[in-house]
C-alpha cells in the first residue's frame, strides 16, 4: 500500500463505505447512477461541506486522497465526483461569495443530498479555461435573471441537482469587447431546464458529461454567484483554480494508481507458455512496473503538496504543476501497464479503460501548454541579466 496523507475517521469510514459498495457495483463503461448513490448513501457527498453545517470538513489533501482512492476503482465515478468536491471546496475557501447561497446549498447538500457541479463550456466557444465568453444569456426579469443557452460537457449532468452555469449579462449598456459575464446557481429542477445525453467520447465514458439546456430558466436575485467584465479578476480569488486543479489531477493519479494495482496483480497470477514463471518475475516487467511506480509517487507527492500549501497558506502556484505531473503519470501509468499485458490488457476490460480514462485528463483544465507557457514565463521574468548578457 501507498502510504496515505491525514484523513480523520469519519472520512476515512464514508470513503471505505463507499468504496466497498462500488467494487460490488463494479461501474464498467456505461454511465452507472448507483455509483453516485453510493457516495450519497456512505456520506461522502458531504466531503467538502464544513463540519458546523454538518458535513466531514474536508482538507484539500484529504480531499485529494478521497479522490485518488475513487479513481482507482472507476474513473468516471471519480471525476463526477471531483466536481462536486471542487465547487464545493471553492465555495468553502473563496475571498467572497454570497453568503446566503453558500449555507443554502451546503444546506441543500447535507439534508436532501444535491449534487452539483459547473456548466461552463459551451459548443464552439471552446475551453473557458482560455478565457471564452459564454454564448448562454442572461436578461434581468424583475428581481431576478432569466437564462437561455446550451452548456456541453456537463458531467454526470443525470445525477446533478444544481449547476453553477456562466451567462453573458444583457443588461443594456452592452460592451462588445468586454462585455460582462456573471455565474448562477441554478436549480435543476426548474422549468423550462432540460438534460440531454450524448456524451460518446475516447475515456471517461461513464461520466455521462452531457448537454444542459436552459430555455428561459427564471433565477432569483440571490442565484447571481459573482459577476465581472470578461478579463477582470475573479472576485472569488484563486479558490475555483486551486480546487479545480487539484480535484482533477488527484482523479486521474487514480486512474493511474489504480492501473498500477491491477497490472501487478495480473502480473503475478499470470503464468505464460509452460507456468514455470509469472509475468511479473521477467526483470523487463518489473523495469516497467518501477518506471511507472515512480512516476506515479512523484506525482502523488506533488498533489499532496500543493493541496497542503494551499490549505496552509492559501498559495496555489503549483496547482498546475500538480495537475500537469499527475496526467502526465496516469498517461505514463496506463500506457506501461497495456505494454505489460500485452493482449490480454488490448481487450476490453479494466486496464483498456484505465488507458482511455486517462487521455481525458489531458483535456481537462489547467491544459498543458498553458501551465508550461506559465512556467517559462515566470523564468524569464525572475531572471536577472546584466546588459552584456551575463547572469
Ligand atoms: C471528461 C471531461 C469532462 C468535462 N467536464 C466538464 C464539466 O463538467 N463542465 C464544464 O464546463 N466543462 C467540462 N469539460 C470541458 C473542458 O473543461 C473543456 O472546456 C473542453 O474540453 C473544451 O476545451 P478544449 O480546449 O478542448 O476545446 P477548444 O477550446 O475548442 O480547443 C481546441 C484545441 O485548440 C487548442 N486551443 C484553443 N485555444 C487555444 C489558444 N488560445 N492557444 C493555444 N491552443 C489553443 C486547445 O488546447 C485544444 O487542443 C470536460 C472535459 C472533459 C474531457
């Protein structure tokens, strides 16, 4: 076993809960909605929700471990779940937010169970990661805003009961260049919000990231979560980044360890050609197994770290180093555990789901090429050069 970072018992107990009654459910690839009743049913739901109103009280890193165990077991349970534990985790940490929504639905998930998430990505207006600006309108109506777009990529948009959406405000005093843009919490049960399915995708199969429609959605004044011209400062802080990073990067490690659990497993019971050796007795394999272990711990110690400075001292620089390495090692992970099993891993089945489960990390923000542009940014700016050139 991995050593493992802080956990108190009643984490601990509603994580084992939970993952006990998902090895028997066993998801596979189909979107499977006993998974998300399972979390519920242990608890688990509440991770992220304080201890005075009622939940476990989770810590970033405990969080993190919370999600490494359940991608090891079934990656699209684990990112569905992910989402849940960002959003709330954020709301929990960040500088403002309106205090009536956030004890609303930490009410809402402690006494009936919701499960939320965010609906940001629109068809065609790519990642908001990169700054899109959201096609879904918002129009004041009275006292309150009426919302009509598409979101894609909602995921485990069956089991959600609310949904962080983004909207462009139509308040009149339209800037064309940087107009305003706001997010609300919307409640998924009110009329005129209808769910679609369709998410036929490389991994994460099971995620069910669907397609959240709103058709003149009515939301009360208090839905309005923040809102700011496109490009100005998230009022929030760096709570939603620091979440979203590490709650992505701790569900694909999982894949990851999970992959890892499974081929060494295989390896030893499996015994080619005349039984006298197992698979994983070959001196390749086990170079295989330690390049893919390595990686693998590395990263673990880098999430946990990050989640750690965050929770200490609310500094999120390395998120995205942690979201980049722990990808990067799922990626890695998968890949040398399909090289180990050779045919055997080709066919359908834990270890050819693990390898695509993991490509969707890959997709997931903070993207790559953001986070090393970020890194050789910061390098060039830090460094000090005399004018003839010399450090
Ligand atoms: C499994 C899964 C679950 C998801 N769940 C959710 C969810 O619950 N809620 C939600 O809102 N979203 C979700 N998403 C959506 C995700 O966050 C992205 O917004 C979405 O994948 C689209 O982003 P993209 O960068 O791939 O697409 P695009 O922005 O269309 O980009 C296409 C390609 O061009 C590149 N590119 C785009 N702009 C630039 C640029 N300026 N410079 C350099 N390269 C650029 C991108 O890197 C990409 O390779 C999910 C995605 C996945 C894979």
């Amino acid at each position: 076993m991995r050593p493992s970072g802080p956990m108190t018992p009643e984490i601990r107990a509603a994580l084992d809960d939970t993952l006990a009654r998902l090895a028997v459910l066993d998801p596979g690839d189909a979107f499977e909605p006993r998974a998300a009743a399972t979390i519920v049913e242990a608890g688990l739901h509440r991770l992220c929700v304080p201890v005075s109103s009622g939940g476990l009280g989770a810590s970033m890193a405990e969080a993190a471990e919370v999600l490494m165990a359940l991608g090891a077991i079934d990656g699209s349970t684990a990112l569905g779940f992910a989402m849940q534990v960002h959003v709330v985790g954020a709301m929990r940490d960040a500088t403002v937010f309106p205090e009536r929504l956030r004890t609303g639905l930490d009410r809402a998930i402690v006494e009936r169970a919701a499960l939320v998430n965010n609906a940001a990505t629109e068809e065609g207006g790519g990642s908001p990661a990169r700054g899109a600006i959201p096609g879904t309108r918002a129009v004041p109506d009275g006292d309150g805003w009426r919302l009509t777009g598409e979101k894609t990529w909602t995921t485990w948009l069956p089991n959600l009961t609310h949904a962080f959406v983004t909207a462009r405000l139509h308040e009149g005093d339209e800037d064309l260049a940087r107009p305003m843009v706001g997010t609300f919490l919307v409640d998924l049960s009110s009329g005129g919000v209808e769910r679609r399915e369709g998410f036929e995708a490389l991994g994460m199969r099971g995620s069910a990231s669907g397609r959240l429609v709103l058709n003149d959605v009515r939301v009360p004044a208090e839905a309005v979560v923040q809102r700011r011209r496109i490009g100005a400062p998230d009022p929030r802080g760096a709570a939603p980044l620091a979440w979203f990073g590490v709650s992505i990067a701790a569900a694909y490690l999982g894949v990851g360890e999970g992959a890892r659990a499974e081929v060494v497993r295989w390896a030893k019971s499996r015994r080619p050609g005349d039984g006298s050796a197992a698979v994983a007795e070959i001196p390749s394999v086990q170079l295989r197994l330690g390049r893919m272990d390595a990686e693998l711990r590395a990263a673990r110690i880098v999430v946990l770290d990050a989640a750690g400075r965050w929770e200490a001292d609310r500094d999120a620089s390395d998120v995205p180093l942690a979201k980049l390495v722990a990808t990067r090692a799922a990626v890695t992970a998968t890949d040398e555990a399909l090289r180990i099993a050779g045919g055997p891993g080709f066919l359908a089945g834990p270890l050819e789901r693990a390898f695509r489960d993991a490509r969707a990390g890959l997709i997931n923000p903070p993207l790559e090429d953001v986070a090393l542009q970020g890194f050789g940014r910061a390098l060039v700016a830090e460094a000090k050069v005399s004018r003839a050139g010399e450090a």
